[in-house]
C-alpha cells in the first residue's frame, strides 16, 4: 500500500468478490477477542466515506494494532468484499493509518449539510443585521459571536435530527424560511421575534454538546446539569448586563420566554409553555422543520430499493414507506 | 320603532347613558323568572352585530314574547346602555322581529372569515384542477362536490378556531398556502399527496356537524358515532367504487392514510399514526394553522387596552401577552 | 434415512442421551458463522412438532445446506439430545427435506384452534343467516365472503392471543356463545348489533396481516397505513354501495360505530368510544375472549411442572402461577 | 288532608295544570331564602316514588317546617304543576309528614333492584353451599355471615351502577350466572374460586358505605383509610384465625389475591395485578356487569323520547344513543 | 360609632343573636343587586380578623357605599349576628372605614407565620455568613439582597402551602432546620450546597408573585413569562458577572443546577432533573416541608369540632382525618 | 493451594500483571461453551470480597468442576490479573471450594449495612417499649416478634436502596431518627403514630422477598399475589385478634391506613392515599431515606476517579455528578 495510487473504491460501488484499496474512517471500532481455546485478538470496524459505510473485520490483529487505530481515524486498506448473513462485508487484508503525504482529511469521509456552513452563517448574519429592535440585535449579535466558530460544524442533535457536519446552522436557516413565509401570511406575527427566537432557541446546543466533525461524543456537565434552554435564556441575561441594557426590560423579557418555552411542554423540557404569538410560532416552525428532516433523512440513508424505511424515533417510532403511485 | 329609520347604533359605539335604536341578532337567549314572591318572567340575551355583542335584559316579557323570539333571529330593539358590576348592559325597552322590509339579514350580524367564501373556494376548485394524477384529481372532486355548498358558511370548529363563517374553507386555503411553501423548500415531497391531504383532512366536518351560518349547533349522530376522519376516509372510498377506481390501489391507499393519520396520536383521534412524509408534512401544516388561528381569533376579540387575553383552551390553556417592545 | 421407517419421535418425548429419527418442522431459522479462525457455516434451528419445539444446531453446514433449508419447511433429522446449560438441544446429524413420498404435510406440525375450521365457519355462517335485520345480514355476508377463504387458517393476532391456525374463526364463535349467553340475561342488547358486531370486528385481520399457516410474517402495507378497524369499517361502505343500500342508514351506521369503537379507547386504536349498548357488549365480550385465550395458551405451552408461566405481554406483563388447593 | 283517601297521583302520571294528592318521600331537600328585601324562608324540594321524581316548591315556610322536614322522609302533599322553564313542576300547597296510620313507608318509594334481596340472597347462600373446598367454604360463609344483614338493601356503589337497594346482592348474581357460563365454556377455571371470588369481591362494601335503603350518605372512616378492597382481604385473615386455619395455605392465599387484584390496576385501587386464571376471569366478569348495567340503568332512567342518555361517567363520559333500525 | 371605643369583639367570639361593634379586614367583597323588580344593590362580603373570618352582608347599600369599600381595607362594623343556612353570618347595621385616629391596621387581621420576620430573616443572614465557600456566600448574599426587603412579609405560594405573611422566610428557616439534621445524618451531603439550595430555591418568588401583606394578588409578567425557577438562575448568572466570578464555575454550575432541579420533574416545572446528591436532598426537604405545611395549616383553620378537613389540591385532593386514639 | 497461608490478595488491590492467591465468593457464575468446532465447556465467574468484585473466567473447566461450584459459594483461587477490552480481569488457574479448615465464611465477603445488625435491631426493640399507646406497643411487639430473627440479615429491596445485608433494619433506624427529628419539629405529629408507621411500613418484606445473605433471590408466592404492603396490614389484623383487641379499633385503623397508604399513590402500589398527617409525614420520610440511600450506595460502588455514576434507576434513572467546588 504505498503512496500515490490514484484507485480509491467508493463503499457504495463495492459488490460481492471485490478485491479493493481506498481510504476511508473508522467510524466505530471494538477490539474482541475469538472463542478459541487460545483467543486471538481481531477488530471489529465500521468504515465510512461519503457514499456510505460497511462492516469490516480485521482478523489477527496485532498487540501495536489496536492501539494504533481509534474510532475518527482514516486509514487505507486493502480488503475483499463477501457475503456474510445477507449483507456486504469487509475482510481487511492490510491497513495503515493515512498520513500527511495522503492529502486525505476526515472532513472528506463524513456526513454534511447540503449547504456549505459559510454560506448558511453567512444567511443567519444577514438576518440579524436586518434585526430592527436595536437591543433585540444587539444581544443576538453577542449569543451568535459565542458560537459562530462552532457553528460551522456544530449539529442540531445527538441523533434525532441534523445530526451532521453543519446540521445546526442548516436547523436555523430552514426555520428562517419558514420563519419569513409565517410572518408574510400573518403579519399580526412581529419578524424580529420570530428571527430573534429562532436564532437563539438552540443557540446553546454547541455548549450542550461535546461534538467533533459534527458528530456528537458526549453532553457536556454544563448540558447535562443546566441544558440547553437554560444556558441560552442565561446567556441572554449576560448579553443584558454586559451591553448594559435592562435586565428586567420586555425586549430581554420575550427573547427569554422565547428561548424558554420552545419545547412547548413541561416534560419536553420547556419550564414555562409559550405565552406570547411569536413564542406559539417558534415552537410550530421548529417541531416542523425537524420533524420534516428526520423524514429526509432517513429517507436519504435508506436504500432506494427498500419499500420502509427503520423506525424513526422521533416520530412516534413509525417507519416511512415509499408508495409508488 | 317604525320601518324606515336611518339609525343604527353599533355595539361598540355604545356608551354609558345612551338611547339608542338598532338591529341586532339574538346570539343567545333564556327565559328567567324573578325571585319575588309573585315571580314574574324576564328575558336574559346576547346581542350580536359584526362590531361585537353585549349583555342584555328585557324584564317583564309577556308569555306572547318567550314564544316570539329565540336564538339566531334578528330583532329591532330600543334601548337604554348601563353598567353593571363594571360591564356595559342593556336594558331592553322595545324589541320586535325584524322583517323582509326592514332589509336586513343574518349574515349581516355574524363572524366571517376574512376572505369572502367565493374567493377561497375558488382557490380550493383551482387547487383541485391542477392535481397531476389523474385518480386522486377525480377523488378529491368527488368528496368535494359532497360538501362545496356547506363549504360557503361551514365552520372548521365548534369553538377551537375557525369558529366562524367560512372558516373550514379559510382553514384549507391557508393550509394550501403553508404547503406550497414546503413542497418548494423540500422537493422530496409530492405536491399531489400534500394538496389532496389538506383538501381532504377536514372534508366531512360539515356533515359532523351541524352548523348555521358558521356556528355549531351540535354534531349529527354520524358525527358522534363514526367521527370526521373515519367519514372522509370512507368518502373516499365511496369515491373510488363510484369512478369505478380499484380501491386497493396505492392512490386510495394513500389518501385514506393521510385522512386517518392527521390528527398523530390515537389519543388525539387518529387511528393510525403517520407513515408517508406527506402525512408528517399534513400534521404539522394542520396543526401550525390551527394554532396560530386560535391565537389571532383570540386576539382579535379581547379589547385592545388588555394585556392578556383570555386562556386559549386549545393551547395549553395558556393566555397570550401583547409586550410592548 | 431412508422412507418408509415407522419411526417418529416426538419432540416431548425426547430425553438426554437419545439418538432419534423424525420428521420436524423448522419454525425458525439462522445461518452464523463459528468464531474459529477459519469460521465455519452452522444452522441454527428452531424445530417444532404437534407436540411442542426444541433448540437444534447443524454444525460444518455445506454452502448449499444454507440455501437447501428455510424457515416452515418439513425436514427429516437424524439426530443426537443433550443437555446444554440447564436445557434439552438436539445436535444435527443428518438433515434432508421432506418430499411427497413421506406423506407428511406442514400442517401436521403447526398450532391449530381446538375445534376444526369448517366447524367453526360453520357455526359463523348459520349465525350470519339467523340475522333478522335484512341489510345487517346482507352486509355481514358480503363481509364474511371476502374472508372465507382465508378464515380456514387466518390467526386472531400476530402473538397476543389465538396467533394459531384457524385462531381468528375460534376467537369470532367464543365470542358468539358470549354474546349468546349476554343477549339472554340482558334482554335490551339487540341481538342482531350483537352477532353483527362480533362477525364484523376482526373481519380485516387476514386483510392486515400476511400469514402462512396461521403464523404471522408481516403486516400487510394496508394494514399498516389504514389498519383492520378502518378496513373493516369501510367494508361496510363498500357493500352498502354494491348491495345498493343507503350508506346513510342506522343499519350502517351502526355496524360502523361497532366497529371503529370495538377498541374502547383511542390510544387502544379506536377512533371513537363506544356509544350504544352493543357497542359496549362487544368490546367488553372481545376482551373478556382474548385475555382468558391469552391465559389458557400461555398455561398450555407452559410445562406442566413449572409453577409459573412466562410473564404474559397483554396482561399488564404479568406471569400466571399455580397453586394447588 | 285527612287519612284514609284512596287517592294517591303517580309522578309520572302528572300533567300540567294537575291539582293532585299523593304520598312521597322527599329525596332531597334545601331551606332557601327569596331575594327580596325582607328575605322569606321557602323548602326546594325533590319529590319522588316508585315510577320517578320530580323538583318542588313550598313557599312561605314557616320556621317550625324547615324543622319538621328533612330527606328520607315519606310526606302527604296537596300540590299544583306546572311548567316552568320547559320542566314539569310542582307548587307545593299543603305538605304533612306521613305517620304510622298511613300505612306507608320508605321503602314503597325507592329504586329497587328487579329482584327481590330475600331471592338473591337465597341464590348465594345456594351458590356458597355448593362450594366443594371445605376451606373456602367455611371462609366465604364467615364473610358473608357479617354482611348477610345488610345485603338486603346495600348497594353496590354511591352512583356508578347498581346504587340502589338490593344493589350489591344484585350484582353478585349476575355476575354468578355470568361466571357459571365461563366456567363452562372454559373448563379450565376452578368454579369454586370463580364463585368465592365473585362472592367476596365487594363483600366490604357495606362496611365501607353508610346507605340507608340503598342510597349512600356517606363513606366510613374505615371505608376512606382502608377501602373496601383490604377490609375484605382481612376478613379473609380474620376468618382463617377464627376458624383455626391456616392463614398461610394456599386457599387463603387465593382467596386474597383475587380480592385484592379484582380492580386490576394500582390506578384503579388494586395493590396487586392478576396472576391467576381465575383472577383474570373475575376482573372481566366484574367489569362487563358494572359496564352492562350502568348502560341499563341509564338507558331505564331516560324519557322514552329522547335518543341520547346523559353522559356516563362510568363509560368514558359517553352518552348512549337510541337507534331506529 | 364614634372613635376610642374600647370594645372590639373576636369573630372566633360571635354567637348567634350577637349585636356587636368591631374592627375587622374586608378580604373580599362583591357588589350585587337583589332580584326584586327594583333591583337594590348590596354589598356581599368576607370580614377577617386575626382569630378567623365570616360572611357579612350589607343590605341597601349607597352608590357611595359601592366606591368607598374595597378589599384589604380596614372598617369599623356595628352587625348582628344570625344563623342562615346551618352557618353564623353577619347582618351590618352600620360600617365606616378604619381612619389614623383608630390606631388599627392591615397587619392587625392578617395570618401570619408564626415566627416574628425578623427572627427568619436573621437566621437566615447567618446561615449565609457560615457559608464556608467565598464564592457561593458571595453570590447567595447578592441574591437575598434582591428581595430581602419583601421577604418580610413575602408568601412561599398563592394558596397551596405558606401562602401567608412571612409565609417564605418561614419555609427557608424550616427546610434549613430539616437540612442541617441530614447533613449531620448523612455527612457525604456538603452542607455549603444544601443550604444554598434552599436559600436560592425560592428566592425569586417574591418577584414572580405580587403581594400584599402576604395575600398574592396575581402573577407578574416575568412571573407567567419566566417562572421563578429561571428568574433564580439568572439571578446566579448576574451575581457572577456583577461579582466578577466565572460564570463557568462549578460553584455557579452547582447553586444553578440546584435551583432548576428542584421540582423533580419537567411535569412539574423542572427543566432539568437533580443529578448531583444535594440536589436530591433539596427536593425532597422542599417537598417534606411544603406538604407537612399544607397539612399543618389545614388543621389549623378547620373547626376543632371537625373529624375531616376539607380537601387539600396538593395532597392528591385528599381530606386529613383527626382519629381519636 | 495447600492451607494455612497467610496471603489473602484483595480485589481492589489487584493489578494488571499480578500472579495471585486469595478466598472468594462466587457471586454469579455461568457455564458456557467455546464456540471452537469441538465446543470445550468453560466458567464465566464474578468474584467478590468485602472490597469489591471482578470478572474472571475459567477455561478448560471438567464437567466435575460444572458440579462443584455455584453462586454464593467460597472458593479459594490462584489467579492471574489481565486487562481486556480496557477492564481488569481474571484468568482463573487453580480453584477449589473452602472448606471449614479455610476459617472463612460468606459473611466475609457481602455487602453490610455500616452499623451492626445486632445494635439496629437494639435501637428498633427500644423505640417499640418507648410507645406510649398500649394497643399500639403490643400490636408492633407482635409484628416485630415475626420477623426479629431475619432482620439480622433482610435487606430492604431487592436492588433499589438498601440492597444488602441488614438493609432492611438500618432502613428502619435511620427512619426512626428522620422521624424523631420531625416529631420535635411539627409537635403536632403524634410520635407514636410515627415511630410504629416507620417499624411496620415495610416489616413484611423478609416475607415478600426470598434473600440469603442480604441478597435477593425471589419473590415468594405470597410476596407476589399479595404484596408486602396487605401482608402488613393483615399481620396487624392479625395481632388484634391474637391479643384480644377490637379489630375496629382508631388505633388498628390508624396502623393500616399507616401501612397501606405508605407508597402514596395507586400506581405505587399503595391502595389508599394518605389521609392522616403521620400517614404524609411516613411517606415523606420513606421516600427520603431510601433515595439519599440510593445516591450514597451508587457513589461508594463508583470509582473515586470517575466524575460520574452510573444511572439510578429509582432516581428517574439520572446519574450523580461528583462536581469539584
């Protein structure tokens, strides 16, 4: 497996007696053991690019093996593809982790946003920019400078939806859409509310988080201990004192209530229901437009040839299918 | 009170101390008696004009005026304004039923929706017509020629929103509108199912229930006994023996999926949950209208100079607050 | 294993240390692979019998044993019991499938009803021609003729409750001796509602469920997206449309409600409660049916010297015991 | 008003404009004050006997009446009807308590059930003869020993179903007759554990209720602290000791569960859940008699021309319809 | 009625027959008009003092009258006392309102807690100054700052439990009692966190709710909008930020979680659940003391004469018993 | 592995590397095959002593050795430790069974409460002389009486709180003391109501629950279909009787209600609600001591290094932090 090689097999062209060589990421690794009187170490791997991901196993590994690889890492390898219980499989024949000379990166393996998150900030700033209310901007402008580095990767959630490269930025975009199309067919709806709300009613989640490459690892203490909600209605209160505004004034009192109510329910995490029409929109724009992508999602990782999609849990656990009309 | 008189006082122009002369609808009435030891019998009403309704008390009625008057007739009345216990009321002097020469009608005094009924059903008819599949174009005609004469008045509720005339077919070309949005923000989906959806979630509700000019009386026994989701999917069955459509088709079955699923949960009516993206899609679209409808209609009715509205049953019973910014 | 041996051990009958020859039926089946370095193919079997089931492996299975066998096949077994932990397992050692020499059948070896099919279809069809109501009985026999076929085999569920052959024809002729026993000490339940009901009320379940010998494999697309309450209800549209009856009667409307209520509760699938005295009977006599079925199945496949039976998942989890007076 | 008239007008044969003569037994009554200036003490009344009851006035109590009169008491009116705000209703004229020479008493004016208590109670002290476990026997017969009284008029509930006089031993019957049908149709029930259970289920309830001629005035201390459910599983435990058995066999065990877990659900008052067939089986056969008779007697209590009961609490908060087929 | 009168009679005195002169609280009131055909108003009232309350009407009132009295003001009464309907109620001949010269005021006839305010609010003050950790005592002393003032007379609810004068101070000084015996008991608890807990855990109530000498007369906007719980939180953020502290801290994450967990459940208004063992304990003293508070005050303000109390909303609407032993 | 030598390695001190000899209990233990084509039978074992426990395996174990060893037995091992997949393990060499010339007994190596049983079961008998109430002492004498012998060891769930040898006792005391603090605290909480609600609540459990050494191994017949909490209350019936006490009694009545309202709720499995003040303030006290028990069990049995337990599954399954202040 030297350098330079232009082959690189795409997991989704890989068929059944494939002998093959490309990079890809070990998406998730176990290290295990055989049942044999004497157990032998292997690896047990899951490898992704772009075009999707596959089991694989890595027989006979070696002591320095399993502490070369981990999970995030791209490696090359050389593997043969087989049937095994119905499903497509990798034996690995050799493996190497990539390095510099490679010109591969992790980025290139894994799961994004359809819009490249430059241009989705670039979307939200415009938005804020355009916020009328001087102190309702302002303080959006300090909760949206906590966060931008992060949003440029940051995902919407742990696995229920967006969970990608992105996926946060893109959550926001989406809503301001719907956002715009509300307040133009109800314009009893005041726009810098239902912007200032959406912007900050997960403005926090990067926080919450603990997420590399836009997959989530961990929730950090603040996000198990506080949540979410919690942090940004804080960080608001931050913005207030910081820029020297009125805590207690109504501006800093609805972007709260905004923030806070979203989840709609007490169980659902929200301590206070909406009270205000704006706060009534948010939770509808922002319960739509997940619940669409969890659709889209799993619709898209799917394979075209199976009627139903798994079960979606956030949707009652219900799988979608696909009617041919 | 003779025929002819220029004058009519509208109930929101009514202040403390007036006479006054008007046409007004009887929205309620019940016969009371006093509890003197010789109780004499009096009449309790609601009078309705399209600026709003007030309390009123015709003391004294004769056993002649119970049997005259009663809910939902139009009555020319003199009278005299008060307050009682801090609210503006009436005391009746005069009143007598309004007649073909006084050219007055019901509909003169009632709520409607903003658009006339012409206008949305027209947006509805044209919606129809652009339906691609063929199937689902002529079930959709048909279940809607069923109820296109109710739909002038025919409300989308008893109480909850779109309480009023014309509001089913207000609710549809809404709903119509927020679709067109999302077909075009999310192409995966099919315009055909999510137009044919909407037309079709509410389409029985005007043989539910049992509506005068866009108030509910009450719902018929099929209303009770079988319920608007379960009557429009079977419409639609009814649809396909008649146009002679083979009713296990994926067509029908996807419109009956999309009637019986829209309201989500079995606890909230629908036998099924939603399992097609456009049935997702329908919920949400119903549920977004439905509640920011509630919202305004509430608004609209509670005076200006109060903060809060009155609780909003179908939100949580929550109360909404008009914040000044 | 040659043909014609009078052989055939009952799988009851099997004690540890025997070596035995019969005909099984594989219930359930997997291909696994060892984990030795080089892994080997094994079969993993389910083998059943009239007289109950046993665990099985078929170790070093050629490529083509894997594609020779499947699950509710017939197959001859030479074979070996021992003890595994705790449990009685047969060690595979020769297999081959049953052919139409062998005179064996699946059906031999499958779950029945304790009372033949054509018995109880029998005794459904007489009650359907004792109906006085001559649209009732009309309706109730174009329903039954959808089904007929299918009523020979078709279980009442997929695992709660008389999942066996000809289950969903016992579980419809107990409840008719119920309804029987009900109609007589309350004399203002109308018999008709009452048979009707009883007949009507799982009629789609061979519409919604793909079954083999009255073993679940799957739920039907419809039966998924409309459900067998909604089926059922609007197979009664659909003979009241060709027998040419009024789809607007109380005969109709009756059968429907009786239907669509028969699951009381809506988070128990019925989109409205049930709101006539037969309506009522029904749902309590179908329960009463399925829960003491559910008990008598779980006590007969219960080995008779266990105390307690599996825990049950239709009785609030709970297992049943035995106690001797 | 003096003895010996033959005369004595039924409720529900009153017409309006009647004057009429008549015993009753006044089922509730309020002292009341007029609104005028020098307030006047008047009686509202609820009058009733075998064949209904109906809302009364008597005005210008004096203070000497409002002391004579109280409820359950049997009185001599002289009264006119008339209607008032559409219900039938009566102006009390002349009104005496009955006494010893009317030869008149309460029970001629209450709700009965259909049979007679001496009758019921004979079909039970029958059915606990014929119990063969000698253990259970003595146990239920020391039960039912305490309460043997008081089962001529208990009833089995304030308001839900079968609250009348003779209620409760009415309900054990049917629930008898119900429970030998099963027993046969499912050989494997013990009858004498359906039986005791059936037996012994509410056998508490009249300690748990103060009723006087079948209408509850009130729970017990010991009926709030402890509930009927316990009183009954520890006169079971009291019974064992007294009869010097053991309170730890089997028969007593059983006989305890199936008290105790006849609700069902802790929600609903069961400590336990149902673990043995036959505690399944009196769960059901309970609920399907409290369900059926709470229907009946609704159904009973409606005029004949009104299609729609009231609502029934019992049943969800459903009201029944009468349909025409 | 004239001034320096020394008689001044007990409500908790009054017996029937009673003419009497005192100063008394109006806790309620409402203006009503008799039902006679000249309708006359009068005033419908509560009158309150130190030793219990009584309804009290005033006949033939002036519209002078109508305006002069209103809740919450002190007035000198001249009544008699009779029996109306099983209860002692007050006829008022004459009534004036309390001026300066009668030396009376509010908090003569209002409940209070049964410790002085001053007393709690120094235990509390030294409970904070022991704080051993510099930044939790700096932080908890800026937020009593906030509401020291009205924790003088501060109620801990509206009407479940403390809902009196002092009513808060009162629940902090207990639950610190209960709270420095477990951390004694269980020594893994670190007393600086459960004592800050309870110090924070209501301290924002004061500012959520607007009262008057202990009586909350309605919630404030931040109240609806916010709650009490987030307000607290945020009051933690701006004493780090205003103290200089990292709002990053553990110290800040602790008191924060603290604060939000407190009522256990999102149900229950928490947005996050206790994860942290102080947290834990917090719960459960709020709880232990609220509802043994609710069972306390109940007692006290029911009749010693009455076995039950009446129902209490936060005790699962339970009754408490007094059992003679 | 001869006798008499003084090394003893214990679990916590074990390393990877170590070669080790050491007694043991068995605390769970299964026999399983190597998936190798001649399967080889094999232990996998968790080892404990009073310091805590460790997984270990024994391969190539004789069908003798299948025989030998079982759970709660104690062993003697030499051992080497290893780690796999990132846990310390054993790799069992040598085993054989103690025996009486080992010196060991079970007793080392379980889980106990931290105060001696024989001192709990000292503090318990002395609270019972102290009641007051002489009905009450000899009813608690009684209970006590019947479960003296197995509190030296009962624990007081079976994995919740308090899971360990003399669990149930310590439960009881460190109640006891809880309670004596809220006796002084709301003097109007009747002591000996209190101290015998603590004793009895849960004085059924050695009878509920089948446990050896503390540790759980069933639920016994009576424990399942009656529960511990009716078992209670019918042991206080019991002792009414068996001491010649009126069963009707204020004080039987106040013991039951006691017991059987001590979970609170019906979903609890409590049959009634609390309706005396001692009968909230036992339910209050329970549920804090088992909780804070629950939080202190899980961290003693967490690692010191580890930030976070695992989840409490009697704690709404939330896991504790150990945050640095």
């Amino acid at each position: 497996m030297g350098r330079g090689e232009a082959v690189n097999t795409l997991i989704q062209d890989l068929k059944e007696g494939d002998d093959f060589v490309g990079f890809y990421l070990i998406k998730a690794m176990e290290a295990r053991q055989t049942n044999s009187s004497v157990p032998k170490d292997y690896l047990d791997l899951v490898l992704s690019d772009s075009s999707g991901s596959i089991s694989a196993k890595y027989w006979d590994a070696s002591k320095t093996d399993l502490e070369t690889f981990f999970p995030m890492c791209v490696v090359k390898i050389q593997g043969a593809a087989h049937v095994y219980r119905d499903q497509l499989q990798v034996k690995v024949l050799r493996i190497r982790k990539a390095d510099e000379n490679d010109g591969v990166s992790v980025t290139d393996f894994i799961r994004s946003a359809p819009v490249a998150a430059e241009e989705l900030i670039a979307v939200i700033q415009r938005t804020i920019e355009s916020l009328e209310h001087g102190d309702i901007r302002r303080i959006v402008t300090f909760c949206f400078d906590k966060v931008k580095e992060q949003l440029q990767s940051a995902p919407a959630a742990k696995s229920f939806h967006h969970a990608y490269f992105g996926g946060l930025a893109y959550h926001m975009v989406r809503m301001l859409e719907l956002g715009e199309f509300l307040c133009k067919q109800r314009p009893f709806l005041q726009r810098d509310l239902v912007q200032a709300g959406i912007i900050l009613h997960d403005i926090a989640k990067p926080a919450e988080m603990i997420s590399e490459y836009g997959i989530v690892q961990d929730y950090s203490n603040a996000g198990k201990l506080i949540g979410h909600i919690s942090m940004a209605a804080q960080w608001v209160t931050e913005a207030a004192i910081k820029l020297e505004l009125d805590t207690g004034s109504n501006a800093v009192l609805a972007l709260q209530h905004l923030i806070l109510s979203h989840h709609n329910l007490g169980e659902w995490g929200s301590p206070v229901q909406p009270q205000m029409p704006e706060a009534v929109a948010l939770h509808y724009i922002d319960a739509m437009d997940a619940k669409l992508q969890m659709v889209e999602d799993m619709l898209q990782t799917t394979a075209d040839h199976q009627e139903w999609t798994p079960a979606i849990r956030g949707l009652e656990n219900k799988a979608m299918v696909r009617l041919k009309l």
